[in-house]
C-alpha cells in the first residue's frame, strides 16, 4: 500500500479551479517531485495535503486513512510536516527556539498543558533543546543555534525551516520551493541536504523550480498545468513526455 494516496482531489476558490481532480500516489521512502508553471497549483496542492485547506472534492488517504479536511496540527501528529514558500519564521525568536516549536507541535496539547504544571518540564525543555541542536547540526547551522532568526542570512532560514519541521519527527515531509532565491552554491546545499533527509528514511515530497535539483533528486515527478495533472512518472518519462514539453519545458526551456 502507498504511504499517500491522493484520489480525484479538487479545490475551487470561487471561479477559479486551483487544482482539479488531481489523482496519484507516493511510495514510503521515497523522493516525489511536483513542478509545473507558476499558478499551476503546486502550493494549494501541499495546502491541501497539509491541513491548511479543506477539498472540495476527493480523497487524500495518509496509510489508508482518510485524513481530508484534517487539522494541520493533527496532521503533524500523524507525521506529515512542511516548509513554507514563503518562510514562516519568528523572526524575533532564536534559531534553536524556531526550531523547538517544530517540537511542541508534535507533542500532545493537553500532556504539554499538564506538563507545564510539574517541575519535570525543566528536563523536558533541556531535552527538546539538546534534541533541536542535533537537528541544527544535521542542517548545518549548529553555529547560528542561539543567533536571534533576523540576524541570520536568507539561505540559512531555509535550512532553519527544514530543522523546524524534522523536529516534527516527521515520515512525510513537504518541501515548498527550498531553494528558491538561493545562490547556486546554497542550491547544492539544499540539494545534499534533501538527499540526507531521504536517506534519514523520511519520505520527500518536493516542489521546485531548480529542474536540475528535480531531476537529480526525485525517483518520480508529477507536473501539473492550470490545476490538472498533466503528467506523472520518472525524470526520463517526464522529459520525453510531448505534453510536458510543449507545457512546460518547452516554454521555459
Ligand atoms: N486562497 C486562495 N484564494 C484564491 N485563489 C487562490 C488561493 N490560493 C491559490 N489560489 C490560486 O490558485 C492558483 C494556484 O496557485 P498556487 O499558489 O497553488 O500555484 P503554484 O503552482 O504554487 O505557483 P508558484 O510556482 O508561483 O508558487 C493560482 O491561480 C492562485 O491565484
Ligand atoms: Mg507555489
């Protein structure tokens, strides 16, 4: 069984059809691209699939269960995390703080709440911090730990974004254009560091524009236009697919 099935999924915004009757699946452990022209629905698609917004039609199916129309809080307790295109820092809070609150998102509202109450969230806190400086050390910003986030540079609050959502303990996690406006040293960090989180066993679902870093990464692509799935299957599939390329490539080629 897929780890994620997805079936006739579809969301309206008034007149306009964001995503329409969108249908695929993605296997445990693996790397699954979505690209497409920009408004092609790749956002709303992982909007949809997040929690952040309800379909208006069709199934999502986390191991076999329904999860559409789900929280997105509840969803992270289900294991499925994300980054933002558009980063969704504190920006007044410290590297490893940003990360701890990908931490208390998985934890259970009430147990935390009770928590609160005793002494022994003094050696919880201890241990979300010695567990969120591993994470900045996997993403390579352990040396920005206590950096407030506005003092840190754009490249390195992509990577804090990833450490906040593995905190999450995540085995599906959303990557929203990670390496967009990076330089193309910072591209291949990111490149390695998705690769990593792979190889952690966590299953990456990644949207992005970089058709280098997509072809190098992915082990299947899924390329949507105006809403619809207009093509799925491997990098070679999809690069010799004529509706890919007039589409797509073609125009951006
Ligand atoms: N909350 C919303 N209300 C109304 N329209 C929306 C909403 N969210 C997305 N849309 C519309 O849905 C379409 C798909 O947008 P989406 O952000 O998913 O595209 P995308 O593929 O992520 O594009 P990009 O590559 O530019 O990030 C666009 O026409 C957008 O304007
Ligand atoms: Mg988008």
């Amino acid at each position: 069984m897929a780890l994620l099935d997805v079936t006739n999924l579809s969301i309206h915004f008034g007149g306009v059809k964001a995503v329409q009757d969108v249908s695929f699946s993605i296997d445990a452990g693996i790397v699954y691209a979505v690209i497409g022209p920009n408004g092609a629905g790749k956002t709303t698609l992982f909007n949809l699939i997040t929690g952040v917004y309800k379909p208006t039609h069709g199934e999502i199916r986390l191991d076999g269960e329904s999860i559409g129309g789900k929280s997105p809080d509840e969803l992270a307790r289900r294991g499925v995390a994300r980054t933002f295109q558009n980063l969704q820092i504190c920006m007044n809070m410290s590297a490893i703080e940003n990360v701890m609150v990908g931490a208390h998102l998985r934890l259970d509202r009430n147990l935390l709440k009770a928590a609160l109450r005793f002494p022994s969230i003094t050696r919880r806190d201890a241990e979300l911090r010695a567990e969120a400086l591993e994470l900045m050390r996997f993403v390579g910003l352990d040396k920005f730990a206590d950096s407030r986030a506005d003092a840190m540079p754009y490249g390195a609050l992509k990577r804090l974004e990833i450490a906040r959502a593995l905190a999450m303990k995540p085995r599906l996690i959303f990557l929203d254009e990670p390496a967009a406006g990076l330089n193309p040293k910072e591209t291949i960090e990111v490149d390695e560091l998705v690769r990593k989180v792979a190889d952690s066993g966590i299953t990456v679902v990644l949207v992005e524009h970089d058709m280098k870093m997509v072809m190098n990464l992915s082990d299947r692509i899924l390329v949507l236009d105006y809403g619809k799935k207009l093509a799925e299957g491997t990098g070679e599939e999809v690069r010799r697919n004529p509706d890919v390329i007039a589409a797509y490539l073609g125009g951006h080629a």
